[in-house]
C-alpha cells in the first residue's frame, strides 16, 4: 500500500489542533483531482488555487479591492489565513467540501462531469479499485 493511503478514519477527525499529515496529504490529493477535472466558472484553478479557494471557504477569508496601481482594473485581493492553519475540524470539511463539489459540479452552476477520483480519494473515501462499479471512476 503507497505512503499516501489514507483511511476514512484517518481524515474524519474533530478538534481545534492542527490538520494531521494523513488530512494534509488527503487535502492535496483532492485538490489535484479538482484541479484536473472541474473548471470553476470559466477558471481552470490549479492544484494549490484549489486549495487555497477551499481554505478561505472554511476559514471565511475576507475580499478587498486591490490596491490601483495605474495597470487597469487593480482587481481584489483575498485576506485570510494559510490552509496551514485548518483545524482538523476544518481540514474535514474542506475535505468533505471538495468531495462533495467533485461528485456533484452541477450543484454549483458548473458544466462539468463529475470527477475522476484518484485511488488515495477513492481510499479514503472507503472504496477501492477492487470495486467493479466504482472503476470507471478511477483516474487512470
């Protein structure tokens, strides 16, 4: 079994301290699926873009007009905290976020196809590639 596997109950945590290593790995691996399978609005976000997107959800970032600096539009510019700072409370629901956003794009106003989970996703969320009505799901 890869170093990356992630069991359900090892992502499924509550309390204030910090996301684990297992969260973390299991965040990234989300974030790349994402990246590769959902374009959010007309934007192909990357995986960290991903990431970061998520983290502000969570952790309620602030968006403030950027500062004019005679190039055009000065655009906006997003304040928060790294996703370094998630909880495990918080690395769980932006995991469970991301999932949910993954299995179901529509809900969101986005034409895409539902993502094609890699097999740490498909791991922690309690499935494995033995699953015959889940291998189409697998990315290859």
């Amino acid at each position: 079994m890869p170093s990356t596997f992630v069991k359900p109950e090892d992502w499924k945590l509550s309390g204030a301290a910090k996301m684990t290593d297992s969260q973390r790995r299991l965040l990234n691996a989300v974030c790349g699926d994402l990246a590769a399978g959902i374009v959010w609005h007309g934007n192909r976000l990357s995986k960290d873009d991903w990431r970061h997107f998520l983290a502000g959800t969570v952790l309620g970032w602030r968006m403030l007009p950027g500062i004019d600096r005679g190039e055009g539009a000065p655009g906006f510019v997003m304040l928060g905290r790294s996703s370094l700072d998630l909880t495990k409370t918080d690395a769980t629901e932006a995991i469970q976020l991301a999932m949910h956003l993954g299995d179901h794009p529509e809900e969101q106003g986005l034409q895409c196809k539902p993502v094609k989970w890699c097999a740490v996703v498909l791991g922690a969320m309690g499935f494995s590639a033995a699953d015959e009505e889940l291998a189409g799901r697998f990315a290859a």
